[in-house]
C-alpha cells in the first residue's frame, strides 16, 4: 500500500477491532484470531488506509475498496459475528503487547 506504520499492537479492546494513532500505531483487536482470514486482512488494510486517508471520507473507502474488494461482506461478518469472537490475553496481561517493531 506504500505506507509504513510505525508500531503495530495487539490488544484486548472491548469495542474497537483495530484503530489508527495520529503518529501512526497501529492497533488490533486480540479477538481477531477467531476471525476469517479474509475478515482480518480487511481490518489490516482498514487500517492502514487510514495513513493515507486519516478519516472515513470517500477517498478513504476508495482506498479500502481497492485493496479489499469483499471489504463490504468482511464488515457484515464482524457486525453478525462479533460475538463469537472471544479476546485473547497473554498471562492476564491488558495492557498493550507490541507485535511489531521498526528495525
């Protein structure tokens, strides 16, 4: 996508399944692992449209669109099968663990 996140985090959120920081983290939702593998790439490419697009703006979904033709069915998905999805923790832990780090 021609972008590069500067920290990438998985953690256990209550309401949100990834989130983009200003400074460009990214955030991702534990529970995601129950998830389809196609559900997941869509939230991945969710969010790092937004370090094009910092906003849900039009030029936004074109971006998500392009990259995710299925985005439409993969949002369906989470909102029919949010519950399904259970957080993971690491040892009780709730704070957030980074997955990935800049070299």
């Amino acid at each position: 996508m021609g972008v590069s996140p500067r920290r990438v985090f998985l953690k256990n959120q209550k309401t949100l399944w990834g989130s983009c920081s200003s400074r460009g983290n990214l955030n991702f939702n534990r529970a995601l692992a129950d998830a389809p593998p196609e559900v997941v790439d869509y939230v991945v490419i969710h969010e790092l449209a937004h370090l094009k697009e910092m906003n849900h703006s039009r030029r936004f979904w074109a971006v998500v669109e392009s990259w995710c033709p299925d985005q439409k069915q993969s949002r369906l998905w989470l909102r029919q099968n949010a519950s399904r999805l259970n957080p993971r923790s690491l040892d009780g832990a709730t704070r957030a663990t980074p997955w990935c780090r800049p070299s």
